[in-house]
C-alpha cells in the first residue's frame, strides 16, 4: 500500500481524492460502499463487546478474587475507562497527522487484541491472584488482598486495551463514513444509514456483552469470558484486514491540533505586541471563511504583521511565522467550547458509578428469578436498554413535537438536550442515594437483602439522561466546531467522558481520605454509600447552575454576522496606504545599507 506516507511525502497530486488500496483513484464500482463499511463495523462490534464486557464486570472480579476494596476497584475502573477515552485523542491526532484512519484503526484492533489475550492470561493464572476467601473470613475482613506484583500483568493488559481501544473509538467511525461519497445524493443518504447503524451495532455489541460475557465471566470462569472477547477480537482483525482491497482510503489532512498549538503559542509570542487600530489590518483577513468576532482579542495578535511581512521580506504564507484570521476564528471557536465542555463532565462521573458502586450494590442484593441468579454486571443491560428506547423516542417523539411548538427545525437544540441530560443524572442520583439508604438499613435491621431490581431507578434515569446528554454533547462539538476540525471535535466529546471518569476517581480519593474510610467501604452495609450519591446529586445541581449560565451566553455559529462590517472598504484603503509606507521605509533602508 502506498497509503501511509506522512502528508510532506506527497507528489502534489489532490490530498482530497479517494484511493483504493494500490494509490490510485478509487473504483467506486469496485470499492466502498456498504461492504466496505459493514466489514469495518465489524471491528467496533468487537471494540464494544471487550471494552464494556471489561468495564461493567471488572469490579467483581477486584473484590471478589483479588479482594480489593470498593474504593479502590471503583478507582482502578475509572481510571481505565478514563484513560481509554484519552487516548481517544492521541488516536484521532495519529491519524490525521501521519498514518491514516484504515492503518491507525487496524493497529489499535491489533494491539486490543493483545491486550485482551493478556487479560485473560492475567485473569486464569493461579499466581496472579491471592488465597481464597470465604464468607467468616471476608466478613471479618481477613482477606489477604492481591500484591503489587499480582496486579503488575492486569494493569498491562488493561491498559494495552486502553491504548488500543482509544484509536478504535477515534477512527473507526471516520473510516466507515469515508466508505460514501457525501457528492453523491444517492451515498450520502447511505452514510446517513451508516452513522443509525453505527450507533445500533455500537449498543448490539453493549447488549451482548453485559448478557452474554458476563454470565459467562461470573459463572463459567474469567478465562472462558475474556477468551471468547479475545478470540471476537482477532477474528476482527482478519476480517478488517481481508477487505483492504474494497476500501476506499483518504491521505491524511495533517492534525488540527498542530492550528490550535501554533495559534496559541504564536499568540503568547507576540503577547507584548499592540493590537492594530481594525481587524482589517491582520493577515489574510480579506479572504477570510468566518466571520471575525471581537471575542478572545488576545488571539488575534498571532495574526499581527511584522514590518518584514509586509515589506515582504519575511514570507507571510508560512503559518509559523504568521497564521492567517481564518486559522485564529477557527481556534476561537475551539476556545469558545471549553466552558460548556467543562459543564459535561460532571454527568460521565456520574454515569461511571454505573460502573463500578452501582454494580457492587448488586452484588450484595437479590438477584434471583426462579431458580436463575442473574449476574450483578448484568444489570447494565437495563441502562443500555433505556438508552435505545429513548433515543428512538427522541427521534419520533419529542423531537417532532418540539417542532411543532417551537416552529425550529431542529426542535430541541444540542444545549437543551444537554440541560435535559444534566437533569436526569441529578434525578438518578438522589434515587440511588435513596434506595442506598433504604437497602442498607433494611440488611442491617432486619437481615434481609432487598431486590436488585430497585437499581433499575438509577439505571433509567442515567440511561435517560445519556439519551439526551451523548446525543446533545456530540451534536453541540460537531455542529460548533470549526469545518476543518470535525475530527477534533469527536475528540473533545470524548475527553469529557475521559475527564467524568478521572473525576470519579479523584472524588473517591478525596471522600475515602476525608471520610476515614467510613462512606465508601468494602462492607456497604457498614458504610454511608448514599452519602457519597447525595454528595454527586448537590455537586450535579451546582455544575446545572453553571451550565444554564453558559448555555443562556453561547451564541451558535449560525447566530454570528456573515456580512462585512460596515465602512470595511475604507479600511482596506488605509490597509493599502500603511502597507505602501511601509514598503517605501524598507526600500529606503536597504539603499542606505547597500551604499558603501
């Protein structure tokens, strides 16, 4: 393949043209198309069936065979999950940069799939774990917890799946979507079909995993439920692999990330520079392709023309010397997401209690139908569940009928959907902290365990607000950020998924050191659990407050002026007439040093 080359390697030819595998322009009869995307969908559905297969059951495993303690599990799962959204970033920046999405996604499957190999090594190898532990002894707190050295090969396996899933997650969606040609009516409504699919494969594979995986994990053996991720994995893989030659393929663009790092640092650059008296006067401002806003003037500065630039002794073109207004918008407009990207994590830290003490409550409640004892990490099922049901309800229902009230085509705008989401989570929260207490003293009074059913509160109204707050969240970065930087955008979605999850752990650090242990212990029937939900519902109430703040100051993109200012044509010929002064100054100065 001819495909993987850096961008500053290339012979000139269109960086825009679609290729097959060889480098040459792509047969559309031959290539894409929905082959080519269901062979790569193929590889999420894998991606989906490990990582949440993983993280909804892993906190069993912690305290149960390596006897961890619920802080501590519930800190070891988010930090995984937080970590293998991260990456995300680091996948999306390869790609765009120097390998290209089919490569970068193909390598991420392979090294997933190592790293489930050595989960499942990490997992079946007596060694690794501590001495059982029975039920006197775990009550009495006995149990002798697994070593540093017991846990050295978990925490590789697991994040060699983190490092694999994160260039997944990134790439994979981008790939498929190259596999349509938006010019043609009849692709670009097939790519349409893509992204529903994508989504309905995304949650087959979370269905599967929480159901199948995990019955298996729990009652079959860790090996076989790992194993048979692992084998899902390779085979996925192969099948990637095998279908390169139906692929359509685009060079890589080079990373967004580089505009936002050259813009920032030539900006702190020239931090002592003075503003020109109008934007007019800053390069390239002319040929613009958005709209100049008065907001972040700071930045603007990266954009100020030295003497030499005008005199044209210093070539203004080079965006390391000077980038052009339009690069300066556009990472203004990445700036101007930050706030509300700070207000959205709040609700992935509370989603990822879903994870980690939500599942640990099961595990000590009621869980049997008949003569089946359903598996605690099953349980997940019914927040996916909700997911689906009101996605689709979203789609039929309530977006047609904010339509119709409100007279906007999109009907509820991506901030609404966001606010909407924010709500549930609090609402789920103050349930689960609820249920907690009564759980709790219904065990300790009477002895008796109460229904794991009662979780379904948390679970729906999590599942609800995910609906609203994923769709909302996505829609808000892709639709806001600037048109060169999509691929970046996803990327910002997913950092504050990776954000919710590091705040997660970093909250159960704090409430264990300041608790002394007694909210968050490994008993729950002995700790204060529901304290710690109570302490999530009032910190999601204070991050509403702040994000309806935000919210009610943000002004869309399609919001902004697209006209020239007024009395623009005046500037242009002071533009003109400062730009000849100039131009004389440096004439004038070189004949003076050019004679003897």
């Amino acid at each position: 393949m001819v495909l993987v080359g850096s961008h500053g390697e290339r012979d000139g030819s269109n960086d825009e043209a679609v290729l097959d595998y060889r480098g040459n322009p792509a047969d559309k009869s031959r290539t894409g198309g929905w082959l080519a995307a269901g062979l790569i969908l193929g590889c999420e559905l894998s991606e989906r069936i490990c990582v949440v297969g993983i993280s909804m059951n892993l906190v069993t495993y912690l305290g149960g065979n390596l006897h961890i303690s619920a802080a501590k599990s519930a800190t070891i799962v988010t930090n995984f999950m937080g970590t293998l959204n991260l990456l995300g970033l680091l996948g999306g920046f390869l790609a765009d940069a120097k390998l290209s999405r089919y490569v970068t996604v193909a390598v991420s499957a392979s090294i997933t799939a190592l790293g489930v190999i050595l989960l499942t090594l990490a997992t079946t190898i007596p060694s690794m774990r501590p001495p059982p532990c029975d039920d006197y002894t775990r009550q009495h707190h006995e149990c002798i917890e697994a070593t540093g050295r017991q846990l050295v090969l978990l925490y590789v396996a697991l994040y060699t799946i983190a490092l694999g899933g994160g260039g997944i997650k990134s790439n994979v969606s981008g790939f498929g979507s190259d596999q349509f040609d938006i010019k043609d009516p009849k692709e670009e409504k097939a790519m349409i079909f893509f992204f529903n699919r994508f989504y309905f494969v995304v949650s087959i594979g979370s269905l599967f995993a929480v159901i199948v995986l995990v019955y298996v994990q729990d009652n079959v053996g860790r090996g076989w439920g790992y194993g048979i991720s692992a084998g899902t994995m390779v085979v996925a893989v192969a099948i990637l692999l095998c279908g390169t030659p139906w692929y359509r393929f685009k060079r890589p663009q080079g990373s967004p990330l580089t505009v936002v790092w050259r813009v920032l640092f030539l900006a702190l650059k020239k931090r002592n520079r003075s503003l020109p008296s109008h934007p007019s006067l800053l390069n390239d401002y002319q040929n613009r392709k958005v709209p100049y806003t008065k907001r972040l003037k700071c930045l603007d500065k990266a954009a100020v023309l030295d003497d030499d630039c005008v005199a044209g002794t210093t070539n203004k073109d080079n965006p390391w010397m000077v980038p052009t207004v339009t690069q300066v918008e556009e990472v203004k407009m990445v700036v101007k997401l930050l706030p509300i990207w700070s207000t959205c994590i709040l609700f992935w830290t509370i989603y990822s209690q879903m994870t980690t003490f939500t599942i640990h409550q099961a595990t000590i409640m009621h869980r049997t139908v008949g003569s089946f004892v359903i598996p605690a990490g099953s349980f997940s099922a019914f927040l996916i569940m909700s997911i689906l049901i009101f996605t689709s309800l979203n789609e039929k229902v309530f977006v047609p009928l904010a339509r119709k009230l409100t007279n906007n085509v999109q009907g509820i705008t991506s901030l609404q959907r966001i606010g909407i989401g924010l709500i549930f989570s609090i609402a789920a929260m103050v349930g689960a902290a609820v249920v907690e207490k009564e759980r709790r003293e219904i065990a300790v009074q009477k002895e008796v365990k109460i229904s794991a059913f009662w979780l379904l509160i948390q679970f729906f109204l999590v599942g609800t607000g995910e609906a609203f707050a994923y769709v909302g969240q996505l829609e808000f970065f892709i639709r806001e950020a600037p048109d060169r930087m999509k691929s970046m955008s996803t990327g910002l979605f997913l950092s504050t998924v990776s954000m919710g999850f590091f705040v997660s752990s970093l909250l159960v650090s704090i409430v264990d050191h300041v608790t002394k242990r007694i909210w968050l212990r490994s008993n729950l029937n002995k700790g204060k659990l529901n304290n710690f939900y109570w302490l999530l519902a009032v910190l999601g109430f204070l991050n509403l407050l702040v994000f309806l703040i935000l919210a009610s100051r943000h002004q869309y993109r399609t919001q902004l002026p697209i006209r020239p200012e007024s009395g623009e044509k005046e500037l242009e010929r002071l533009n003109n007439e400062i730009i000849e002064d100039v131009e004389k100054k440096a004439s004038i100065k070189s004949m003076e040093i050019a004679e003897p």
